[in-house]
C-alpha cells in the first residue's frame, strides 16, 4: 500500500494519477499498480496472509496530542462541557424526560466535537501569528469551546429550574441533591450565596440538623449523606446557627481532617507531606523525589533541565473548616503574572483537591508548563485510564509509540499490593511518566524521542507549551484554571478506581426544590458494582430513556439490569436508541466492554 498526494499530507487530488497508472501498467510487467480505498487494500492483504499475520496488542499511544497544550484555557474549557453535557443529559433524564431540549443538546455536542476536531489553527500560527489568516483561524476554533461552555451551562441550568423551588412563607428553602452517578454518596456539596440566603442551618427532611459551614466565598456547605444512586435526597435551609462539627481544619501551614495530614512546603507551595492513615500511616509524597506534590515547572526553551521553580511564596489560611478547609500559596512563578494554589481538604475524605490559577504571560519564544505529582507508593505500578481501556506505561505499548506524553481520559492510578492514589486531572489532558517532555534538536535538528519508559511513580501534568511549528497558538496569555485531585485507597480494584475519579469530576447537583414534589429514582438497577453508567439521556422519541453501559474492570461480567416501576420492556439498541432486540436474561459485557440499552416507558 502507498498513500500518494501532491504536496504532502493535506495535498489535493492529482487529476495525471489515473492516466499515469494506465501508462505504467501497459509498459511493465511488475508491479502491477491498482488505484484502490484503504479498506481495499487491506481486504487483499487480509485475503493473501490473513492466515499468518501475528496478533499483536497494546497502545499505539500518539504523536500530535501535544498541541492541545497550546490552548490550555480552550481545552480545559472544552473537556469540562462534555463532562457537564453528560451530567446535564442526567439530570434531564430523572428531573424532566419529555421536557428534553435534543435539538439544543445536539447543538452542544457539536461544538464540543468541533473544538476537539483535529485542525487547530492555520499554517501560518507560528510563523504569522499576528496575520489576519493566523488570527482569524483561531477566533473560530476557539468559538467552539466559548460556545460549548455558554451552552453545556445554559443546559445544565435549565434542568435544575424545573425543580422550580422558591422560599417558603415561613422563610425555608427545600434542597434536593441529585446523584447523577449509580452508586450511593456521601458528600460535602456547596449552595451559591444567591440560593442559601435564608439562612446557615440545614436539616434532612426528617428535621434532624445536619453539619453545614458559610464558606469565605459567602456559599453555604453541608453534608449530604447517603443520597441514592441516579437519584436524590432533600434537604431544608433556614436561618439559625449551623451545626458546627467535623474535623477539617488549616493552620500554620498544615492541613487535616483526622483521616489525611498535609503539609506545604514554604519555599516552592508544594505538598512536602500527605499522610494518610489508613490502619497506620502511610506518607503519599514521596521523600525520595527532590520536589512535593504539584510542584510548578517552567521550560524556557525546549531542554527540561533548564526548567525553573518559583520564589517569594506566601501561604495563607483559605477556608478554616470544620467541614471545609483549605490553604492558598500565592508565588511568583517564571512564565506567569502570578501563580496561585489552592488545597482543599474536606471533612470525612482523605481526598486532596488542588486547584491551580496560572496568569499566564504572553511568551511566544519556545516554552512549557508542568505541575510535578511525585507520588509516595512504593513498588507502585502505574495505570492510565485513556478513556474506554486502561494501559501500564512501556507494558501495554506497542513498539513505535509515543513514550513522552498520554492523553489521559483524566485519571492515572498508582497501586502496590496494599494501596495507591488515584490522580485526577479533569482540565488538562496530558500526562507524562516520570520525566518531562524533552524537546532539545538532535544532531540532524530534529528531536529526539524517549525510547523507553523505566518504572517510575511519578506523575507530571504537562499543562501548556507552543512546541509546535505549525497549526497551534504561538502563544497563550491570560488566567487558566487547573484542577487536580489525590485520592488514596486501599489496594487496587479497577471499576473502585473508576468510580474514585468519576466521582471527583462530577459531584453532587443541589438545587432549590418546591419541597413537595417526589424525589427523582432511577429508571434501572444493575447487579454488578462493576458496571458504570456512563450515559443516560431521554429517548428521541420521547417514549423512554438511552443508557449506556460501561465495564470499568479488565474482566468480563455478566450482571442483571431490571427496569423500575416506570419501565415497561428494555431492549438492545443501537447508539441512537433505535431497538435492535430484546434484553433477554442477564448481561455478558467484556473487559472494558460497552452496550446501548433502551427503556420503554
């Protein structure tokens, strides 16, 4: 097979190619040319070796996913829709079925795909980035992401009016949590200043008080427990003095909440300390590793090790608990107007948030961005969730594949025998093992690419660069918010990995409710904690709901799924939700596998 255009990858068709082919076969013997599609070609291969072709498996992990560091702001922008699309589509199903908005929804997606279509901007990015072509190219790409944000929101909000709660006479304010995940939780969620005006105190719907905390931001935190899988759970705000009790707290410096200790290390802002005590304690940082957890790095040219730290940092006390409490390190940090940090602890959770503000200035000579994640597991083996499979760094990758960076879905796991931490990245997409991306030219100009990866259990977020010569930003300026999260557990459990970071990217919905109404359930129960609903959205006809199934565990399960009350049959459907038969007897999903269900109502 030999891929021909005129002038390289993006050439137009050759109208001489079909005559030339002509010409060359009357006058030769061999070989013998056919103009043929791809699928051709590799129906006459399959045809005459199909019988002695190896099969090979692994990751042919890419070579461009780099550029979409070029646009962190954009990307970041673009990644959160799809993840808030996927929850609003939730909402939707168990709040407002035949109120759905598809057209609208349809509209969204669109331009989440379009942002995240391979062309990023035009040739000339580099060479001309102040060129009427260069400028041009990138208002409409990243009109894309703009819009895919104003419209996820707008859909997501939408959703939650239909509740349509209000304040009472008597001054109260109904709450309900919706889950719009498939297993039960228990978390802390947080009311706008705009929805907790009547007040600090939170009672179940039972009236017993429940721990809430006025946040510095004037929101109002409580702890919603046990609220149903794919359903919800209501709650009643009024004014009083709120149930002051948990064990999160900061001060001088230090963080804890009586499940998890951190410290900060006051030259560099990182995390020099993560204790975790889980039956005895185990410290989550590794002491090995010259710098902490989300340590900041900045490239100035394309060799790593000439990356620099930041100076003159100052840590102050955030949010003081007892249910939220947090420490912001403010830095001077090269490559930025300012860097600003935020860890987050919150009672009951030995979970660690982070949440990075970089300021970035506008730098068009050759530069790049990393948070360091050096993480204290030892002999831990390293898992990337890549979306639909989970690969092992040089273990699960073919020859020939990248080796500097990974397109993370948004979680990478590090796990010996007895316990890992799983790390959460739902902003910026690339990842690299071990070492940062080293763009220094090679003897024949060009740069070299790493060869193989040695284990290793650190982490670093590779958060921006404008390495590329062409079709990416020259630059990037401006404040861009990234989130992290650490979450340590016991052991390792594939699908107990996913259902962590899931959780961690998409948390409890509140929203005012009329306080009568019956609470949303879900539509289906399934009898494998294995199985993770990845989607659920209103039918396009209206008449049922679309699930989609995912086996997050490398194995295969086979499992039940039973409609609720409202549920008349559920068939096998295609991705649109058109039947294809119906679900007989219990469900056979492979390792990783995926299936379409439709629930008639």
């Amino acid at each position: 097979q030999v891929r021909y255009t005129i002038g390289g990858d993006n050439g137009p068709p050759d109208p001489g190619l079909a005559d030339f082919v002509r010409r060359w076969n009357e006058e030769h013997e061999s070989p013998r040319i056919v103009i043929a599609t791809a699928e051709e070609a590799f129906a006459e291969l399959e045809r005459r070796h199909g019988a002695i072709i190896p099969a090979v498996r692994g990751d042919f992990t890419g070579y461009w996913e780099d550029g979409a560091a070029s646009t962190a702001r954009e990307t970041a922008l673009a990644r959160r829709s799809a993840e808030r699309l996927v929850e609003a589509e939730t909402l939707w199903s168990l709040l407002d079925p035949s109120g759905y908005p598809a057209a609208a929804f349809d509209e969204a997606w669109r331009q989440v795909v379009l942002f995240n279509e391979h062309t990023w901007g035009a040739a000339d990015s580099i060479s001309d980035p102040d060129g009427e072509n260069a400028r041009s190219q990138w208002a409409y790409k990243q009109a894309f992401a703009l819009e895919a944000d104003r419209m996820s929101r707008e859909l997501k909000a939408s959703a939650l009016k239909t509740l349509g709660g209000a304040v009472t006479e008597d001054g109260r304010l109904a709450v309900d949590v919706v889950n719009t995940l498939r297993w039960p939780r228990s978390e802390i969620v947080t009311l706008s200043a705009a929805v907790a005006r009547p007040g600090d105190l939170v009672r179940t719907a039972d009236g017993k008080p429940i721990p809430s905390q006025r946040l510095s931001t004037a929101e109002l935190a409580f702890l919603a427990a046990d609220v149903p899988g794919l359903g919800a759970k209501r709650f009643f705000v009024e004014a009083g003095a709120p149930l002051a009790a948990g064990k999160a707290e900061s001060a001088g410096g230090r963080l804890a909440n009586g499940l998890v200790s951190v410290a900060i290390d006051p030259a560099t802002g990182a995390v020099n300390s993560y204790k975790w005590t889980f039956g005895r304690e185990m410290e989550l940082a590794d002491p090995d590793v010259p710098f902490g957890l989300n340590a900041y790095f900045y490239v100035p040219g394309p060799d790593p090790a000439a990356a620099e730290g930041v100076s003159n940092v100052r840590i102050r006390a955030g949010e003081a608990g007892p249910l939220v409490a947090s420490l912001i390190v403010e830095s001077e940090a090269p490559g930025t107007k300012r860097l600003v940090r935020e860890y987050i602890l919150r009672d009951g959770s030995p979970r660690l948030d982070v949440r990075n503000l970089v300021d970035k200035l506008k730098v068009r000579d050759k530069e790049s961005v990393h948070f360091g994640f050096p993480l204290g597991v030892p002999d831990g083996e390293m898992r990337m969730d890549l979306g639909w499979a989970e690969i092992r760094p040089e273990a699960d990758q073919l020859p020939g594949a990248c080796r500097d960076y990974f397109g993370v879905r948004d979680a990478i796991d590090v796990s010996n025998r007895d316990y890992g931490v799983v790390w959460v990245s739902p902003d910026a997409p690339l990842a690299e093992a071990g070492a940062m991306t080293d763009e220094t030219p090679g003897p024949l100009g060009t740069r070299g690419w790493r060869e193989r990866i040695e284990p290793t259990r650190t982490i670093f977020s590779y958060a921006m660069n404008n390495y590329w010569h062409t079709n990416y930003k020259a630059d990037q300026e401006g404040e861009v918010e990234l989130r992290y999260s650490l979450i340590p557990h016991a052991g390792f459990e594939r699908a107990a990995v996913k259902r962590l970071s899931l959780a961690a990217v998409r948390p409890l919905t509140a929203a005012p409710s009329p306080g009568d109404r019956t609470l949303p359930s879900s539509p289906l129960t399934i009898s494998s904690d294995a199985i993770v609903v990845s989607a659920l959205r209103p039918a396009p006809d209206g008449a049922g709901w679309i699930v989609r199934l995912y086996n997050a565990s490398a194995r295969p399960e086979i499992f039940d799924v039973k409609g609720a009350a409202a549920v008349s049959t559920i068939s096998i459907s295609d991705v649109d939700g058109n039947p294809i038969g119906p679900l007989a007897g219990p469900v056979t999903l492979a390792g990783y596998g995926v299936i379409t269900l439709r629930l008639d109502r």
